[in-house]
C-alpha cells in the first residue's frame, strides 16, 4: 500500500508541476514566438519528455524493494537525478509565475470593477493586457540552478578536494609532532559503480598526501558488503606508514536492506568486515590501539555507530577506552558527529574526534568566514573543524554520494590534520 502511495505521489508531483509549468511557459514564451512550427515543437517536446518520465517512474517503483544490486541502485540513482535537474528549476519557476498569476488575478478584479462602471456610464474600456515580466524572470533564474544541478551530477561529485588543517595540542608526545593524519568517509562505494577510474583517482590522491596514519570513518557501502567486489583491488592500494584504520557507519550494518533471515545479514556484514581486513584496514570496533613511535604513544580509538533516533546506537565508548585510559593524547574515530556532543565533550579527555556521515547533505556552499547547508538544520556541527573548551571535532563532508548522484558546492573531501605539540 505505502509502495503504490508512493508512486501515486510522485505522479502526481509530476502532472500538476508540468501543467503549471507548462501554461506559464507558454505565457511568458510563445509571445515572444511567431513561428507555429517552433511552438509546435516545444508543445510536443514539452509533454515526451513528461510521458517519458512518467513512464520512468513505473519502472523505478517496480523494482521490489529488497532489490539492492548496484546496476538497480545506478538506474534509481539516474531517476533522483533526473527528477531534481527537471522538477527543481520548475519550482522555482512556478513560484514566480504562481506571484505573477496572484497580481493577475488583483488586476482583473480591479479591471472588473473599473469596467463595470463604465459601461454604466455607457463607456468601455481597452482589454487589460497580460503581465508576464515576473514569469520571464522566474524563467531566467530556473537556468541557475539547472546549471548548477548539470555540474553537480556532471563533475561536481568528483572535484575531489584536499582540506588541510593544522592542530595544536600541549600534550601531544614530542615524537608525534608534525605527524599527518588522513581522513577520508563515507565512500558509498556502490554509488561509483562503472566509475573505477574515480576511485583510483581517489587512492592516488590520498597516497600523495603521504600519510604517516589513515583513518576511514565509516560507510563503506549503501546496502551491502558485494559493492566492494570489483574495487577491492583498487581499494588495497591507500599507502600510510603508521598504519590504515577505519570504524563502521550506519549503512555498513546491512541495516537498510530487506532479509530474508537474520544470518543471511550477519554473513553478509561479516564479509564486510572481513572486505575492510583485506584492504589493510584495522577494524575498531568499540576498542582502540596505541600508535607507538620510539618510547612515546597516543591512543587511537574507535566506536561503532551512534547516532540520534532513528539511527543505530551500537557504539560503546567505556568499552573501547579500556587500557588507554592513562595515555596523554587521545585521538577518537566516531562516524556520527552527533555522538561528540552526546559522549564526548566535557564527559572524557579525548583531544580530537573524527566523524563523517553528514556529506553536508551534498548541497550548500563554503566561503571565508561563512558556510551553509541544509545539513545545519539536522545536524549542529556538520562540516570542518569545531572546538569545545580543548578538545575538538573535526566534520568530514565524505567522497562518495547517496541518494541524488551528485554534489552541489559541497564537494568530496580528503583531509589532512597535521598535529603539532604547543609548546
């Protein structure tokens, strides 16, 4: 029932926008035509692409939804697309011709009133004519976010870009000063399926940060653990001197995909788990390791993922600082910024926590001295660097994508933290 709710809503969506598109553009557009042939083929090109649409719904919500193979996902990744690069300029057009039709309808009254009288006094007035500079303008200012939605599934969501930040704490061991970490989260791996030569950009450019540590910060998959199968050899090529490390995400737990048994979910996160092992990646699973160089030692720790209702909260922050607890720096993997908040500050003496999760909702834009996201409204602190007293967070906006297959000023994120002793 709620499947075929969902399908009737969205044709719905669909109908209603293009109708009143379609009676606004014509308005504002035919006048400026005086070629019926042209105008006949925008009303047919107009209502194709509409049918085709509709017809493209009908196959996305036929896919059954325990349907989780990357070509399915890449067909749904497609439609999302395409839905936002049609349907959002439209809005915003349909806003400016939805205030231009409201003044229409206040002149008309006016025009009435005015007509009235005079044909009582035996007059009669010229015919109003109709005012379309506001859709004209709303039609102009659609083109922006169509261009910018063109870019964002075209190139945006692989303008990868490396984020430097540099660190200073006074406990920090004098060995590891100037030591680099390398952050990178939220790969969404099945989401680059056909892509390979993204990934590989991707490892080459994390491995010519030189990294003495590499830290992965969870959602390694949409759904399920066989996403990874044809990166895995790519994936085992992130170099780091002092080891690769990573924590699990939300989508890492198979929790969003239909089973048909619960071992069938538990092999399957298993094998994920033993995907990451194979890539060189050290599991933290709510527990930690001590980075060693010479006589001197941090603690790096990991928990599984916590988050806000209705997300997961597997993670268990006394189990994993056991043994670590007299060590002078500590550095904390947690996927969700929201556990920071809720666990970390002013409740522990962890120096520095690393998250992901966010992806600053893949849409916002970041400028000196002032960011923006729709991702704020949910989550506080959602991208960058946030300090708390002495101890801080650092947000990583992820590489990969979910949902709508691209990135709109928000662009995917390697980052690298030197920390530095205070003296």
């Amino acid at each position: 029932m709620d499947f075929n709710f969902k399908l009737v809503f969205v044709l719905l969506f669909i109908i209603l926008i293009d109708i009143y598109t379609f009676k606004g553009v014509r308005l504002a557009f035919f006048k400026r035509i005086n070629s019926p042939v042209f105008k006949r083929i925008f009303i047919y090109l107009f209502w194709i692409i509409t049918l085709i649409f509709i017809i493209l719904s009908f196959y996305i919500f036929k896919l059954k939804p325990n349907i989780r193979s990357v070509v399915a996902y890449k067909h749904i990744y497609f439609f999302t697309g395409l839905l936002v690069l049609l349907y959002v300029p439209k809005l915003i057009f349909i806003i400016f011709h939805f205030i231009e039709d409201v003044i229409h309808y206040f002149r008309m009254l006016h025009f009435l009133k005015k007509a009235s009288k005079a044909i009582s006094l035996g007059e009669t007035l010229p015919p109003q004519a109709r005012m379309t500079l506001i859709s004209e303008i709303g039609i102009v200012l659609a083109i922006i976010p169509f261009a910018s939605i063109v870019y964002g599934i075209s190139e945006g969501k692989f303008n990868f870009k490396v984020k430097s930040v540099e660190l200073f704490f006074p406990n920090l061991p004098s060995n590891f000063d100037g030591m680099k970490i390398v952050q990178i989260s939220d790969f969404h791996i099945g989401s680059f399926y056909g892509d390979k030569k993204q990934i590989e950009a991707i490892v080459d450019l994390v491995n010519e940060q030189d990294p003495d540590i590499l830290v992965f910060t969870g959602d390694m998959v949409n759904y399920t653990a066989n996403e990874m199968d044809s990166f895995m050899s790519i994936l085992s090529g992130f170099n780091a001197k002092l080891g690769k490390y990573a924590i699990l995400g939300n989508h890492d737990y198979g929790d969003y995909q239909t089973w048909q048994s619960d071992d069938m979910k538990e092999n399957d996160h298993r094998q994920l788990m033993k995907n990451e092992q194979l890539l060189g990646f050290k599991l933290l699973l709510n527990e930690n390791v001590k980075i060693r160089i010479d006589n001197n030692e941090i603690a790096l720790i990991g928990v599984e993922n916590w988050g806000l209702p209705p997300y997961s909260q597997y993670g268990n922050l006394d189990k994993a600082m056991k043994g670590v607890e007299n060590i002078g720096f500590k550095l904390l993997l947690s996927h969700d910024p929201t556990f920071w908040d809720a666990k970390v500050i002013k409740k522990t003496d962890i120096d520095l926590t690393l998250s992901g999760h966010t992806h600053g909702m893949q849409f916002g834009f970041r400028i000196p001295g002032l960011k923006w996201s729709p991702a704020k409204y949910k989550y506080p602190r959602w991208s960058g660097l946030y300090q708390v007293g002495k101890q801080y967070l650092y947000v990583n906006v992820g590489l990969g994508f979910f949902g709508f297959p691209g990135r709109i000023g928000m662009p995917p994120e390697i980052t690298v933290i030197k920390l530095r002793k205070r003296q």
